[in-house]
C-alpha cells in the first residue's frame, strides 16, 4: 500500500521475509519506508509498476476496501481543490422536563429502531446516509455522551439548589476538519477543532430565579459533568493493541503492541 492508498507490487526478497518473521513492527515499518520512496520514484520514472488489484502483501484486495477507495476518492479530491469543504459541523441535542433527573437524546428515525448500536464512517469519510444504514459516527456519539452527562448533571445540581426547570434543550455542536482523519493535510487536526456547549432553559412560572443562581447553576454544571471535564482536562490515556495468528505448526503467534500519553 502506498502513501496514497494505492496498492502496488512488493517484492519478497530475503531481507523481507528475515524482518517479518523477527518483527512485524519493523517490517511494517520498513515496507512504509520503502513505499514512499517507490512513490518518490514513480514521479522521475515510467518504469514503476502497479498492480491495482493486489494488497502490498501480494494477496488480492478485499472488495469491501476497492468499494471504500471508490467512495474516499471524490470526496479526497474535493478536500484538495476545496479544503473549506473537508470542514463539517457535527451536532446533537437532548431535552429536560420536570419529570426526572434524566436527559433524552434526539436520534434518527433508523437509529431508533435500530436493536444495537453500530458505529461506521461518517458520509464525509466515505460512510453511508446513517438515517438508511444506522450507522452511527463515533463523533455524533462522543457529542451524544456530552449532552446526555451535561444535561443530568444540570438536572441534579438544579434539583439541589431547589430552582425548578419546567423544560429544556441540550445543545452540543463540534467542528471537525475531514482533511486530517483523510490524511489530506498533515497540519488539519484529526479530531474536533471547536465543541459548543449550551442550555436554553424554561424555568416554572411564579417562582423568583436570581440570576447569580442561574451563573452558579452553569458553573456546578461545568464543574461536576464527567464527560465535560474529562473533554477539558486530558485524561492519561495508553492505547494498546493485542494479536494471534496460527502458524503453519499450529502454535499461536502474538503481537502487541501499547502506547501511553
């Protein structure tokens, strides 16, 4: 695979086959390398060869990948010609009543009725319309999470400070920029660029709500949402990776691989 996403030949020559039964790591590594200077060297040269239907490890592509590369390649030169266009603002909202300490989440119509959750590609990332397919976008769920925590949070502290919400709406909306989770530009974040948070409360006719309640509402709100604070205060996070292959003895090989920030 090359840096562009294409396939193309690679040759297993027997330093190829010495790393990759060491270590796969390095290998990875070194078939990147190797890539990206064939990629260089396909520009001063004719002779370079691809082969469009097989993977760089000469096994013939998955028709699921071919399928997500025919959908990727318009919106990746649109990205390119248009980068304002890569940029998407992605939104969710819930509701407050007077009933319960709880926040309800608005959803399509297939994700409703859909029996479990299945997250897929957002459609500026090649996905399919979610309200045919149920997919859900990882980003529209971390937004979800948000408004679902905020609103019970404001819920409980406004229940404890005795101010009585008679309604309202939970608000979360967050920019994205396709161009770095496409690998379009290096310089584009991969991840939110800007989350809006807010309220729009209807308080219950006759009872006297001063407005320093109100400031001290938003700033318990703010202080004691998990989901809020945790998007705030980066958390130490370590990301890890665990895996087994049979190999042709039998035994299992393991792979790992783990990262801490």
């Amino acid at each position: 695979m090359n840096v562009n996403g294409h396939a193309e030949e690679w040759h297993w020559d027997e330093e190829s086959i010495r790393l990759l039964s060491k270590s796969p790591t390095q290998f990875v590594k070194s078939a990147v390398l190797k890539s990206t200077r064939q990629h260089k060297h396909h520009h001063n040269s004719a002779s370079f060869t691809r082969i469009s239907n097989h993977d760089s490890f000469g096994r013939l592509q998955d028709p699921k990948m071919s399928s997500l590369r025919e959908k990727q390649a318009p919106l990746k030169d649109s990205y390119r010609s248009d980068p304002n266009s890569a940029i998407v603002t992605l939104k969710s909202t819930g509701t407050l009543d007077s009933s319960n300490v709880t926040c309800k989440l608005d959803t399509g119509k297939q994700m409703q009725q859909a029996q479990q959750k299945v997250a897929g590609l957002h459609p500026f990332a090649g996905g399919d319309d979610p309200e045919i397919s149920g997919e859900l976008c990882s980003g529209d769920m971390l937004l979800e999470a948000l408004v679902a925590c905020a609103g019970v949070t404001l819920k409980a502290v406004s229940t404890a400070m005795g101010i009585p919400i008679a309604s309202g709406i939970v608000k979360a909306e967050g920019d994205l920029d396709f161009k770095g989770t496409m690998g379009i530009d290096r310089n584009a974040p991969v991840g939110f660029k800007d989350i809006r948070l807010s309220f729009e409360l209807k308080f219950e006719d006759g009872v006297d709500v001063p407005e320093e309640k109100v400031a001290k509402l938003g700033q318990l709100t703010e202080r004691y949402c998990v989901v809020l604070q945790t998007i705030a205060k980066k958390p130490e996070l370590s990301v890890s990776l665990q895996g087994s292959q049979k190999e042709e003895g039998g035994d299992d090989k393991k792979f790992s691989w783990e990262e801490k920030h």
